[in-house]
C-alpha cells in the first residue's frame, strides 16, 4: 500500500480498532484452550480487545501462525493483518552463542551473519518482528542481563548494534527471510543501581550520552524498526513514560520515526514506580510520551477510549501511533502478504541444517577467550590421558536464558563432541557433581527442577571423579552458571560459583594439579580460586547448540580461542561496577606506591582481575612501541599510527590489537582511554605485520563542558595494544 490508502484506512476505523492496533496481546491469550485467559481478565482484556489487537508475542510456527494469522484477518473490520513478534536473541532454533560471548568474538560481522541466520529461520517459522538486538551498555556484573549485551564499552557496543541490525532486517523488510529489529531497552537500562534488576538507574546527563545512548543510535541509523522502552526511571522518571527521553531525545535528536514498543507490562508499571496515579492517567502519559505500543499492561485498550471520548487524550495521539504501526506492517509487505516468509517446509527445511550449524560452531569458537594457560598446558596432545570432569561434561544446556525457542536437545555436548572428535585419545568422563548447591530453589518459565542426587549417589560422582582425575595426566574441568541464573531478574550478590562447584576443583586439582577449567557463566564470575588452582582458564560463555563441538576442537587445538574480554572480570563483587575507561582522579593510584590518601581499596587491587580486551592464544606476540607519521594534528587532518606485530611463538595465530585514545586535558575530565579501533592480525611463527590506524578529529570529540559535541585542542594519547591495560602509548597534539 502506499502512504495516502493508508491515510484512508485510517480515517476510516473506528475508535476501538484504531485502540486494538496499539495493544499487544500474548500468544497464550489468543489460544483457544488457553490457561493464560486468567490475566485477560486481570488486565481487563475483553474479547473484542482480542479480536482487534494489532500485534502479537510469543507465537511461533508457521502452521500454526498461518491459521491465526487467516482466521484473525476474515473477522477483523478491515482484515489487518497482525505482526508476530518474539525474543529471538541468540538464534531461533539453531543457537549462537550469547551476546557477551558474540562481543568477546570483536568480529560485529560474524554476529550481523548469525543474525540473519537467526531471521532465515524465525521468518520461516512465521515470524516478523524479533526484539533485538539488546545494546545496553553493562558496566555491573550483579545484573544478570548482561548476558544479553555486547558489554562495556560504547564503540564495540555500537559496531555489533549495527551489525546485528542489519543481519535481521537485510534489505528489504518485506523479505520472506527477514525480521524487523527492535533494539532495547531505551534507555540505560545496564546501569540499575546495586546491580539489581528493574532497579532505580541515576546517570549524569554527559554520562547518559556519551556512554548509554550511542549504542541505540547506531542501530537508529542502521534503520531499525523498533525501539523497546525500558523498566527504569530516567532523570527520575520511568523511561516508558518519560516524553522528553521518547519525542525529545530518540524522536527529535536521534531521528527514530519507527514504532516505540513498551517492555512487558511497563506501562502499567508506571504506576507501582509511584508516577502514574492510576491506569488512565499512565495511558495518557505513555501515549502522551509517544508509547506505539502497549506490550500486556492492558492500560490501552481499557483506558484509550474513555480518555478519548472524555477530551482528556487527544485522538491525533492516538492516530499518529496506529500510523507508525500501519507503517510498519506496510514494511513488512504484511498488507500484500500476511503470511511474510512463513512456510511449513521451509521452516523444516532450514532449521538446524548444517550451514546454520556451522555458523553457531564458528561463532562459539570466535567466542571463547583463554584467560590463563601456563607452561601451554593447552592445546591438549592425543598422547595425553585426558579426564574431562564436572556438571558440564555432558550437559545439553548450553543455550543460555534467552534462548526458550532452542532444544537443548539439539546441542552437542563435551562429552558428545569428545567421543566424536577424539575416538583415538585415552579420554574418560566424570560429573564429579551437580551444576547447583543441593537444594538450591530455581524461579524458571513454569516448574523448572534440576536433578538431585542421594548423598550416596553424590559420594559416587565425587568418587568416580577423583579415580578419573587421579589415573589421568591432564585434566579438564567443565564448571559454570545454571541457565536460569543468568538474564532476566537473576541479579546476584555473590559473584561465585556454586560451593558444589568449588569444592569439586579444590578436591580435583588435589588429586591432579594439571588441570584446566572451562566455564559456562551468562557474566563475569569471581574467578580467583579458578586462577589459583587451574593451569588453565577458558571462558565459553553459553556457547550455543554446537557449544561441545566448539569446546573439543580449541581444547585439541583443531581451532585457537581468539575471544577478547567485552566486560570485565572483576577482582571480586566489591569491586563492582568497574570498567576499563574510568577517569583517572585527582589522585590516580598505580601500585606500589605506598601513599596512604590515593583512590584504592585497603584490601584489594583496583585493578580487574581480568581487564577488558584481554584474552590470550595458543601462541605469544609482541608488539613494538607506537609510531606516529606526526606529532601534530590539525581538525581537518589525520594521524596515521602504528606497531609492528610479530608471533614470537612456535604456532599460528591471530591477535586483536586494539586501539585506544585519551584526551590528557579537557574542558571536563575524560577517560583514561577509549576504545577507538581494532584489528585482527593472522601470523605464522615468526611473521610479523604492521598494525596500521588512521585517527581523525571526530574520534577525538566528546561532550564539551558546555555540552557541544566537539574536540578540543591539547595533548592526545595514542595507545595500541593487547587489552586496555596496555600502556604501550605515544602523544601528539591537536591544534
Ligand atoms: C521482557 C524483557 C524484554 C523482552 C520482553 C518480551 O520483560 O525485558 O527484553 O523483549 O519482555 O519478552
């Protein structure tokens, strides 16, 4: 259709229809034997809500899409055709690695592939909308949702936003294997004080700016579709709400003209925040604040037409949100065909086949980062006799908390890929224990119990355990979160692994010190024990369907873990929130120095325990000191900096070498350093290359003390090195 029908189709519906377009329903409440009815009437939906509803979560399936899709169209008023939309964040059937695992990949391109991956299948499945990608800066290791960020730092953020944007939506939204993106949630959603979800979020207007918005912009500018609105307050008031942050800043600064989605329920939500003063006047303010649509709070469709009718709530409001929708359906090609890229055998034909395996084992090694490895106890060597022990050896549950559209009877675990890859290796496997501390009670979707074990049972995996770890020469332990203790309302306060867990290493790496540990965690743990007592370190995330097989062919060396940290590791919980590009102080501390009134703890470093950026290979590099073609640099000029790299090891191997920038003096105080660039570098032993970065003024532009968006000239650094903790820098001036 083109923008005058629908001009005409919105003149010509009624009130109620144009209210049921701005409501979202779940799909639960659309299925005829649905035992989700009971919120209906909690929400105080009726049936000819039901029946008008613009757009839908949480229904996948072509069939069963399909046959919604065609019986809702014939009984509509005017035959709209609905938008199905669902949490696709991590792969919709086939699953990829997490989004902190992708972001330590530093390859935005491999994510923007598995994305559209990820929309091959959804949009077979029925599926139009997904609502990714999440871009919330994380800078808190207690939020459990940073397992579904790229991590801390503004610039990565920005590159995977834009990549995965354009992996959903492709080139044309009317696609029959694309998705429309939704990016979320707007806005600072990762800063909830205490780390606690759904919590109060207090940032300072240039913070808020320079750090939390540009990630969301530059899915803006990649075109996405949607914007989720966020749980928290901005400036003290929710962001759902909040029409300063909706019109002034993503409407009128950002230039978003796509449809403005709440977060589940968070309208009605506005009024438990102590803002809305009841259901009517929170739809007046969402809608007021330039709310499309209104995700299961209900307020819309039960409050819309009285607020209308009684002159409280203008109907242009009203009409301008259902155009925004009538838009979007118009971009998907909803109104020449409602069933999009939904096809039965497609869907059959396209799931899990082996190109989409592939990928998701691609992109599970890409996102594997080797924190330790002393004396290269890894690769492990076939005439080893290896013990792979823990919860996680032969553990399906690999997809993490995101990903309910996968099977992790789907996955490949350890143990599988163990027996298929290394049939000539001397391997044995133990559990050793359970992924949790025995009575450990789990809040999942629905009844959710992990497995428990006698206490005689239990004695026979720690026995079995220490047989295998005693009679081996190397040994490898598969340690990590439980899926449901990561994502969504799963804030932690204690940063470890579960007792269970760390009894297990202790008692195993006193069996055999030559052991390595693998991780499984949705964020940032407390790794100090694991560092003290392992040879070996590798962090994997919730690596994805063909997790086991990504593990055993980096563990054997068939592939190299060349992952970068996207957040950092954090000495331990009291250290938390810590990130790279902090600003230095009045009074900076750098160990040793033994002055008592410097800014550091009494008992513990300032340091990270792991810094962002880092991760280590199975070879070593060295990187020789910045060199720059000036020292001196006009607006409108560039400077060309650079370092030799060279693999001083006895194996190939690929190194990201990481470019950062510091402002040394400026009209508000700046970050250490800034993560500026990258790039990957692939040597033979002994090769070397130059790392090559042109710097241009608008990398050097910030806001000013009088809030302009600009540099200012003075002294920069230029740093270039393995991680943000390189200190391999050189000056120049810009004038
Ligand atoms: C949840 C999440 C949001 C998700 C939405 C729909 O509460 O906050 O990220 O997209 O509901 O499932």
């Amino acid at each position: 259709m083109n923008h005058t029908e629908l001009e005409a189709l919105l003149q010509d519906m009624s009130l109620r229809e144009k209210i049921g377009q701005v409501f979202q329903i779940s799909g639960q409440l659309l299925a005829e034997d649905s035992a989700a009815m009971g919120p209906m009437q909690e929400m105080g939906v009726t049936q000819e809500d039901l029946s008008l509803a613009g757009t839908v979560l949480g229904i996948c399936g072509a069939e069963k899409i399909c046959k919604i899709q065609k019986e809702y169209m014939e009984r509509h008023p005017h035959h709209i055709p609905l938008i199905f939309m669902l949490d696709v964040i991590n792969g919709y059937r086939t699953v990829y690695p997490i989004p902190l695992a992708q972001g330590a990949s530093f390859l935005p391109e491999l994510s923007g592939k598995c994305a559209q991956m990820a929309a091959r299948e959804a949009a077979a499945a029925g599926l139009h909308v997904t609502f990714s990608p999440m871009t919330d800066l994380v800078r808190d290791a207690r939020w459990g949702r940073v397992m579904e960020s790229t991590g801390e730092d503004v610039y990565l953020n920005s590159q995977f936003a834009k990549a995965m944007t354009e992996g959903y939506q492709g080139n044309d939204l009317a696609g029959e294997e694309t998705l429309g993106a939704c990016v979320k949630h707007f806005a600072g959603y990762g800063a909830p004080e205490a780390g606690r979800d759904y919590n109060t979020v207090q940032l300072t207007e240039r913070t808020f700016r320079e750090y939390y918005l540009p990630a969301y912009q530059a899915a803006v500018d990649a075109g996405v579709a949607l914007v989720m609105t966020s749980f928290n307050t901005v400036n003290d008031i929710p962001a759902t709400v909040n029409k300063q942050l909706m019109r002034g800043i993503l409407r009128d600064e950002m230039g978003f003209d796509g449809v403005l989605i709440s977060d589940f329920g968070a309208i009605g939500e506005t009024i438990a925040h102590g803002l809305s003063s009841d259901r009517a006047d929170a739809a007046k303010r969402a809608l007021e604040a330039g709310v499309d649509i209104d995700m299961m709070s209900g307020v819309y469709p039960e409050q819309l037409e009285q607020l209308i009718r009684g002159g409280k709530v203008r109907e242009e409001l009203l009409d301008e949100a259902v155009m925004r929708i009538l838009e979007l359906k118009n971009r998907l090609g909803l109104f020449e065909n409602p069933f999009k890229g939904a096809d039965p055998e497609k869907e059959h034909a396209v799931i899990l086949c082996e190109e989409h395996r592939a990928l998701a084992r691609e992109a599970a090694e890409r996102s594997f980062v080797l924190l330790k490895n002393e004396n290269d106890f890894l690769p492990l060597k076939k005439e080893e006799k290896i013990a792979l022990i823990g919860p996680y050896v032969s553990r399906k549950q690999l997809l993490g908390g995101w990903s309910f559209l996968g099977d992790s009877g789907d996955t490949v675990t350890v143990e599988e890929a163990a027996r298929a890859l290394m049939p000539e290796w001397n391997v044995t496997f133990a559990k050793g224990c359970t992924v949790l501390d025995p009575g450990t009670k789990l809040v999942g979707f629905g009844e959710y119990r992990e497995e428990a074990y006698t206490e005689e049972e239990q004695s026979r995996l720690w026995r079995e355990a220490c047989d295998a770890a005693r009679e081996a020469d190397k040994v490898v332990l598969f340690l990590g979160e439980h899926f449901l203790q990561t994502g969504e309302a799963t804030s932690r306060g204690i940063l470890e692994l579960p007792q269970i867990q760390q009894k297990l290493l202790r008692e195993i790496t006193a069996v055999n010190p030559n052991t390595a540990v693998v991780l499984f965690t949705g964020r940032p743990l407390d790794l100090r024990l694991v560092r003290k007592h392992a040879k070996a370190v590798l962090e994997a995330w919730m690596p994805g369907t063909e997790g086991g097989t990504a593990l055993i062919r980096t563990l054997t060396g068939a592939c190299e873990p060349t992952g970068r940290l996207p957040m950092s590791f954090p000495y331990c919980v009291g250290q938390v929130p810590v990130h790279y590009d902090e600003f230095p102080t009045g009074r900076p501390y750098h160990a040793p120095d033994e002055n008592r009134f410097l800014s550091k703890y009494l008992d513990i470093p300032n340091q990270p325990l792991y810094p962002f950026g880092y991760g280590i290979g199975y070879t070593t590099f060295s990187v020789s000191p910045v060199c720059l073609d000036r020292e001196e640099m006009t607006r409108d000029g560039c400077i060309t900096a650079k370092v030799t790299v060279r693999n001083t090891g006895d194996r190939p191997g690929t190194d990201v070498i990481q470019l950062y920038l510091h402002d040394v003096a400026a009209s508000v105080v700046r970050p250490v350093k800034q993560l500026k660039g990258w790039q990957r570098i692939t040597l033979e032993p002994g090769e070397e290359a130059e790392a090559v970065f042109r710097i241009r003024e608008d990398m050097l532009r910030f806001y000013t003390a009088d809030g302009t968006w600009d540099s200012e000239p003075g002294v920069f650094e230029v740093i270039i090195g393995e991680s943000s903790a390189s200190e391999n820098k050189k000056s120049f001036l810009l004038v």
